[in-house]
C-alpha cells in the first residue's frame, strides 16, 4: 500500500503481487479527510499519535486502516467500537 497526496485529496494505491513479484491486480481508493485520524484519549507514542486510522473507499466498499506504529504493517480493523468513533458503518 502505497499513500499519496495530490490536488485532488489523498488516495492509497494497494497492489497485490504473486510470489515471484509479478503485478496480479491494482486498485486505487480516496482517503478521507486531510492526515490520518486517531481515537482520544491515545497512550505516550510521542509526536505521532498511535495507533493511527486511514478510512479508505475502493470500489464502493470502505474499509479501515489501521497503524499501530511506524512499520511497514497495516492491519484492517472491525472493531465496532473504533467504527462508532470514526463515524464508519
């Protein structure tokens, strides 16, 4: 997954490989609002808030991204809870 911020708003693009690194699929999805949102109160993770939420739509489906810290592993989240919070259905 890839983040980007243009004119436009903010897109991620996810792009699915195969085991030898070959390109299976590619899709590009809108982002929302301007920088990825956090839940108050959040713990002492320093100047950046975590974990951290992208609401992403691609295709008509949304789905929440969700960054626990600064890695390059995101995990989708279903938490009832964080979806209330963010305004997510």
């Amino acid at each position: 997954m890839d983040y980007y911020g243009g004119p436009v708003g903010r897109t991620a693009t996810f792009i699915l490989r195969d085991g030898r690194g070959r390109t299976v699929a590619s899709v590009v999805g809108q982002l929302k609002g301007s920088e990825p949102l956090t839940l108050k109160p959040h713990g002492e993770t320093g100047p950046i808030p975590y974990p951290s939420y992208e609401i992403i739509s691609v295709n008509g489906l949304t789905e929440i991204i969700e960054h626990r810290r600064m890695e390059p592993i995101f995990y989708l989240t279903d938490d009832p809870h964080v979806k209330q919070q963010l305004g997510v259905r």
